[in-house]
C-alpha cells in the first residue's frame, strides 16, 4: 500500500488538477506545490522524462579540462529543519538571516523541513515577514526550481517540506504518511536532472513523527515508495528530520534500500544535530544510494545556532 499521495503540478506551467489517493485508511490530506523555471530556459512539466545532456562518449585524454568533463563537479547537499523562520523556542524571528546563512553555502539542493507556505497571525505581527512563502522568498534568484509539499494545514495558514534546486526539477510529487493524531508529516519525493551525467537524480525530503511507532510505519511507506518510484541504478538522496533518536532508521534503510548515511559513512555514526545549541540527539540525516560522498560538516556554530532549533547538516557527494 501507498500512502496518501498527490502529484504537484507546475502553476506556472498551465498543469490543471491533482490526483489523490487514499490509502491504509487515511484520507489524503490538503497539499500544494509550487516549482519554477529559470528565465528563459524551456518549460517543463511534471509528466516529463530524462532530459537529454548525457556527456559524449570519446577517448580519454590526460588533459585537466577532459578529465573533469569525465567526472562531474560535487554536488553540495544541504538540509536543515528551519523551525518556520524562529530560533529556538519562537523567542526571534530569523529567516533573513537564516536565509543569508543559506546562501553563504553555495548549496546546489536544500532540503528544508517546517516551512511555513502562509501564517496570517505572523505576518501581522513581524513587519519583517516576506510577501512570498518562505519557501519562495528562501530560493529567490539563487535556486532556479523549487518544491514544495503541504502537510499541515490551519485556519491560519500552512507548513511542509520543501526542496530547493539549482537542477532541473523535472516531476514532483508530495506524499501523505502521517499515521493518526494531529500529527501531520510527509515525503517530498523530486526527480530532477543532473545536466553534467544526463541522469535523473532522485531527492526525498523527510520529516517523521515523534512516536516510534509513527515512525516504523512511515519508513515502511518510504520503502515503499522508494520500491516503487526509484530505479536501482539512479542516484537518489533522503534528507531531512527523521526524529529518530533511537537510530532505527539506518538498518531499516539498508535493509529496503541499500541505503548509508553519510555521517555514518564518514565519521562512523549519525551527527548529533539538536538541540542545536548543545546538540545531544542525533535527529537529523542524509542517506545515499548510488553517490560518493566526499565531504560531510554540521552547522552547529555561528550563525546556525542562533537561527533555529536544530543544527544543520552538508554534505559534498557525486554521483
């Protein structure tokens, strides 16, 4: 069984419609996306396949500019759960310097979590607060596509995950796993193209539950999805605030999977990420398939741990 899903169309794009599926006996919940192009580039749309750009084949040369066609720059990932723009304990609100802290690192896909869509209440209070969605105002002139995924809404506004790209998104689409309670969570699966291989690179966003049960059940349903929507050969990337603090989540995805952490990888175990200020629980994660990972950091310093509640994590990997 799926979970609850809905496919993201592009507004800009002129898609009309949204499929929804319920399934394991919860109702779809409400959700929106919202991707766009760069200036004048071609359009895309969300039922769009692998787009051209494969490198040319030839024979290999010794010379540095060859070389480095052959093998693809780093790609920089980041991810971090953003508290909706608060430092801890809502006691300041901090999105344009977070937002600056952001765009220090030259990341080329970001992964965020708690992103607020609209808040009526915040907006009339902060004379600061953005026009646009935080997601928008967040990738504005620095990341040409972004998603972004609708899980909990209110009568005063919404939040989600939501994903930001210097890479062609190519198809979207938002999935439903909160299991039962006021909890609402899900999975923002990206498919994007990576113009230096031609290959389509597959990028989750994930916030799980507080309950460990929730939370089994919801790495069944990315399992799931991943069984069912990801090639084994493609390079696929699983960021976000997985609240697993008892480190079930690394079995469970190498087992389904195939899947490693990068911390793991390359420092042994998961980096402690929250809180962030004396960061105790190792709540936040990037797992890979299909990628090298070359360099990993966590944003536990200045600025970071005066902008939000958990420490950020990046990591340079190549497919």
């Amino acid at each position: 069984m799926n979970p609850s899903a809905h496919l993201l169309r592009d507004r800009d794009g002129g898609g009309a419609g949204e499929r929804d599926a319920a399934a394991d006996g919860h109702p779809a919940a409400d959700r929106t996306g919202t991707r766009r192009t760069a200036p004048g580039s071609a359009a895309r749309t969300d039922t769009a396949l692998a787009a051209s750009g494969a490198a040319a084949g030839g024979p290999q040369s010794t010379q540095p500019s060859q070389q480095s066609a052959q093998q693809p720059a780093p790609i920089k990932v980041l991810t971090i759960n953003m508290h909706k723009g608060f430092t801890a304990f809502n006691r300041r609100f901090a999105l344009p310097e977070l937002r600056e802290a952001i765009r220090s690192l030259s990341a080329d896909i970001v992964f965020l979590q708690e992103v607020l869509g609209t808040h009526d209440r915040h907006a009339a209070r902060h004379d600061n607060w953005p026009t646009a969605p935080q997601y928008e105002f967040l990738a504005d002139q620095i990341w040409t596509d972004f998603a972004y995924g609708r899980n909990a809404v209110y009568p005063h506004g919404h939040h989600g995950n939501a994903l930001l790209s210097k890479f062609p998104i190519l198809r979207y689409e938002n999935h439903d796993v909160s299991i039962a309670g006021p909890e609402k969570r899900g999975l923002l699966h990206c498919v994007m193209n990576h113009p230096a291989t031609g290959k389509q690179l597959h990028a989750i966003c994930v916030h799980l539950g507080l309950r460990e049960s929730h939370r089994r059940r919801q790495l069944d349903l990315l399992c799931r999805q991943l069984d069912r929507a990801v090639p084994p050969d493609a390079p696929l990337l699983i960021a976000g605030d997985f609240n697993d603090w008892r480190l079930r989540a690394h079995d469970a995805l190498a087992r389904c999977a195939g899947l490693r952490e990068v911390f793991v990888s390359t420092h042994g175990r998961a980096a402690r990420t929250f809180p962030v200020r004396w960061p105790v629980l190792r709540l936040d994660r990037i797992y890979v398939r299909n990628v090298d990972v070359l360099q990993t950091q966590v944003l536990s310093m200045q600025p970071w741990k005066h902008l939000t509640d958990h420490a950020g994590l990046l990591a340079e990997v190549r497919p």
